[in-house]
C-alpha cells in the first residue's frame, strides 16, 4: 500500500510524513524516505506533482526527495523552537504528558545539551526520544537562532540522506521486503499492532512500578507555607538538574539548590530537621527518589512537595529568580569552540 502512495504521490508524500512526524506525530517518516529512495532507483521515478510548488527535480531525484524531506523537517523543528523560546518549560511539560518516558524525558534532553551544546542537533534525529524533545530544549535554553538553524539543517540533511541512501543503495532488498509484506498483507499489521502493544505495556509496567516504589506521604503547598511561618521552618530543598533550573530560573525562597556534592551541602543539617524536596517533573518522581536517598541517610523526617515547583507557582506564592549560569553558553560552545579552532 505505501509503495502505491509513493508512486501516486512522491514527493508531496515524502514532504506530508517528514513534517507530520516533526511535529510530533507517530508517524515514522524513514520508511517513506528509504521506500521512495528504492523506488526511484529501481522504476526511475521522478514524481511530477511536487515541482509545481518546488522544482527540485531538475538537480536529480534523489536530492530533490532530501531537499524536500530537509524543508519538511525545518519547518516542523522551527515551530517547536518558537513555542520553546516562547513557552518554555510549559511546552516542554506538555509533551513530557504525551510521552511514555515522561519521568525521564526533558532531563535526558537537557542533559545532552549541557554535555554535547547545540552540536547534538546535528545527530539528534537518529536518537530515539530526542528527535522531537531536543528542538523545544534548544529554544528553551536561549541558544540563538542562527545557530539552531545551521545544526538542524545539518541534521535534517543527515537524516534525510541516509534514509533516502538506504533505500537507493539495498533497493533490491527493500523491493524483496516490500514482497514479503504483500504476501503476508494484513498478517504484518497485527503483528506491528501486537508489537507495539507489548512494547507500550512494558514501559507501562515498567512506569507502575516506579511510582509503586516511590509511593510516600506528600505535603501540600498549603501546609508547607503554614510550616514556613512557624519555628523553626523546614528547610525546602530543589532537587532539579542545573539544566532544568537554567531553562526556568526562579526558585522557592530560601530553598537549597542541591548539587551534585549533596554531601557537603548536608553535613551540618540536624537528621531530625523537617526536609521538604521539590522538583518540576510528573509525579514529583526526582523528588520521591531525592526524598528516600535522604531517608537512606539518616534524615528522619523527608517528605516530597505535592505538585512541586509549578504548584507553588500557580497557588501564586513569591518566587526567587536564581542567578545561574544559562545552560545556552553551555549549548553554544560548540559554535564558540569551532570558530575558535
């Protein structure tokens, strides 16, 4: 079914599923590129419908199906780099509730910007999970435009081209493929189906368990503003990755930002003191597990925040804004570094 669409359609096919899948749609555009890439080899296509609005043809076919898969994929990553720049980690919540690794999600993301800078754009399609996370990340963290544009085009061009080189290169064996479907025809789509099911089922399980392990009592934003007017207050700790609190600087007052020496910034704190952790991912799950590591060390009285850092920020209580380093120096220095070499 997909080889007649890619006959019918071509390029304006190739364009439709590379960019919905931008946009964040599990609709995997690889397979149209390497299919189309096969078919225009082995049956000589040259789709006759797209150059109306885009005349790529005339620098070969196959270049045309990268171009077209390239713009696709530039225009569906520069929307989500406005709503991060513009939205911040509000967007980068909202996808993280459409993920199935939501716990984890933007941490991973962010982590491999603070490690790898805006650089990891030019890789990030061939990663599972970051494709579509890193592009509102980068603009979350204030990297400039310019330089998002250079690394994404890098990468759609990478991505695209290897999709499309696949195909052209094993076309005999994507046509053999392509057989093997259509014998099988429905049979292959339950087994995908059935595939997938098990696969989302595990990570569900896998996401059950999790939270199972971290279940605890949490204390609520009513109840830690009234402890924090009493004698002594508790002391309110942020749990969040440098990263994340560089793509939204603002903090409870008087919390402790807990690095990654939490021994030395804990020694002299009673074990008996009232602890209140805090971070801003689904479930409070880097706050439940901030919460039983300090349990494992002896403090005796640790309880997560209900909600954490947005449900204080909603209730409209005072934030601190925090002088951090942005992570968008962290992220640029591969531009800084290249044009320094």
């Amino acid at each position: 079914m997909l080889r007649e669409l890619i006959i019918e359609y071509g390029l304006p096919l190739v364009f439709a599923n590379v960019l919905m899948e931008c946009l964040g749609l599990p609709l995997p555009a690889l397979p149209t590129l390497a299919l189309t890439g096969a078919i225009t080899v082995s049956a000589s296509l040259v789709p006759d419908a797209f150059p109306a609005l885009f005349p790529l043809t005339a620098i070969g076919p196959l270049t045309a199906i990268v171009v077209t898969a390239t713009i696709a994929a530039l225009i569906g990553d520069t929307l989500w780099f406005w709503l991060g720049r513009r939205y911040g980690s509000r967007v980068l919540a909202f996808m993280c509730k459409l993920s199935i690794s939501r716990d984890t999600c933007v941490n991973r993301s962010a982590g491999f910007f603070s490690r790898f800078g805006v650089r990891i754009l030019a890789v990030s399609k061939f990663i599972p999970g970051l494709s579509t996370l890193a592009i509102p990340v980068a603009g979350a963290t204030g990297i400039g435009f310019g330089s998002f544009l250079f690394y994404d085009a890098l990468g759609a061009l990478l991505w695209s081209g290897a999709g499309v080189a696949f195909g052209a290169i094993f076309a005999d064996l994507v046509d053999a493929a392509l057989a093997w479907l259509d014998l099988f025809g429905r049979g292959v789509i339950a087994i995908a189906v059935a595939a997938l099911a098990l696969y989302l089922a595990v990570r569900w399980w896998q996401r059950v368990s999790l939270l199972r392990r971290l279940r605890m009592a949490r204390i609520d934003i009513a109840t830690l503003r009234a402890l924090l007017a009493g004698e002594p207050p508790p002391l309110v700790i942020d749990v969040r990755r440098h990263e994340r609190r560089a793509m939204d600087p603002y903090a409870i007052p008087g919390a402790l930002l807990l690095h990654d020496d939490a021994a030395s910034q804990l020694a002299g704190i009673a074990r008996n003191r009232k602890l209140v952790t805090y971070c801003d991912c689904p479930s409070e799950v880097s706050a439940a597990l901030a919460a039983k590591e300090l349990a494992a060390h002896g403090f005796t009285d640790v309880a997560p925040l209900l909600g954490g850092l947005e449900a204080w920020r909603a209730a409209g209580y005072a934030l601190e804004p925090l002088m951090i380093e942005g992570l968008a120096s962290a992220a640029t220095r591969g531009v800084t570094n290249s044009s320094s070499a």
